[in-house]
C-alpha cells in the first residue's frame, strides 16, 4: 500500500460538504437509505450499496455506507478494500497543498484531513485485524506523522499492535498475559 503524501489528483471543490453527504446524487441517497432498511439481510443491501457507489464511485457517503456495511458484516477484506479507495480519495480531496504534520486545527475541524485521517486509521485498523502487520505498521507510523495530538485515536491502535508484537495478543483475543493498560488518547512513547 502506498501511503505517501503525493495527492492522487485534483481535490474536488465539494469534498467538505460531500463528507456530510452533499452532492451525493438522489438515487444514490435513495440507495443506501434503501440498504439500510434491509441491513439485516445483507444478500438485499450489499447489491443496493454497489449500485449507489457505481453512481458516486469517489463520493465520500458512498464509500462510508460501503465500508460500514462490510465491517459490521464483518468482512474485513472488502472493508480494506473500500478503506484503500478512501485513502485514494482522501489524499485527491487534500489537492497537494498538505504536509504532514497536520495542524491541530485541520486535525479537529478540516473535513477533507479528517476523512483522509479516519481512513488511514481504518485501514490500519483493518490490517491489524487481517494479521498483515507490516501494513498496518507502516499505516500507523503514517498516522502518526501526520496526527502527532491523536485526534483520530489511531494511539490505541499502536498499542494493540505493540501487544501483538509482544505476543500478548492473538487472533483468538488476549493471551494469558495480562494486557497493557490502554490511554484513551495518545501515541505514548515515542
């Protein structure tokens, strides 16, 4: 995965508001409120929340209903998936005009920073999960560089892969090492 800080290409001038879901096209909303009325039979919402993303393919509610559907379904692989296109997109919404670290500021309050920052997040989150900790390693330093104040939380998951790497965490849960207490906020030691 390449998470340098190169945008993948022009920002689009509405990112902020789509983030909030504004200029989503009304099929598309008509779509995944559709989904989401039969989000218990997901054989029903997963082909309405594919059509309402085939409509908007880079439209920020697309691509949060898609990778919620996927996670809480839990089915990580797809949810990376759509987490690498947010990141994709993310970095587009930034235009080029960013270095990490971000501001506080743009950390707590920009939308397109907070998007980017929330996927990454996902993403590391999601490869943590799928065992691929080289990924998800590399995802957090990333994260890190670019939220130093941890607005994100991504701390917590930095934590859960240093537990892992210790061999205190497995994929069946904690072993019988009692785990580290956990921050709410924060990266810790450096």
């Amino acid at each position: 995965m390449n998470f340098d800080s190169r945008p993948a290409s022009d920002a689009s001038s509405d990112f902020e508001s789509g983030v909030l879901g504004a200029g989503l096209p009304a099929e598309a909303q008509a779509l995944i409120e559709a989904a989401g009325l039969c989000r218990s039979e997901p054989e029903r919402a997963e082909p309405l929340l594919l059509r309402a993303q085939a409509l908007a393919p880079e439209h920020p509610a697309t691509l949060i209903a898609l990778y919620r559907f996927y996670f809480y379904g839990h089915r990580l692989e797809l949810a990376r998936e759509v987490a690498t296109l947010a990141l994709k997109v993310g970095r587009a919404a930034l235009g080029g005009v960013w270095q990490a670290p971000f501001t506080d500021e743009q950390a707590r309050f920009d939308a397109s920073v907070r998007f980017y920052l929330f996927s990454l997040k996902g993403y590391a989150y999601l490869c943590l999960r799928l065992g691929d900790l080289m990924d998800g390693r590399q995802a957090l330093s990333i994260l890190r560089q670019m939220d130093p104040q941890d607005r994100v939380g991504g701390g917590v998951l930095a934590q859960v892969l240093a537990q892992a790497e210790a061999g205190e965490v497995d994929e069946d849960g904690p072993s019988t090492v009692p785990p580290q207490p956990m921050g709410h906020r924060g990266w810790g030691a450096p």
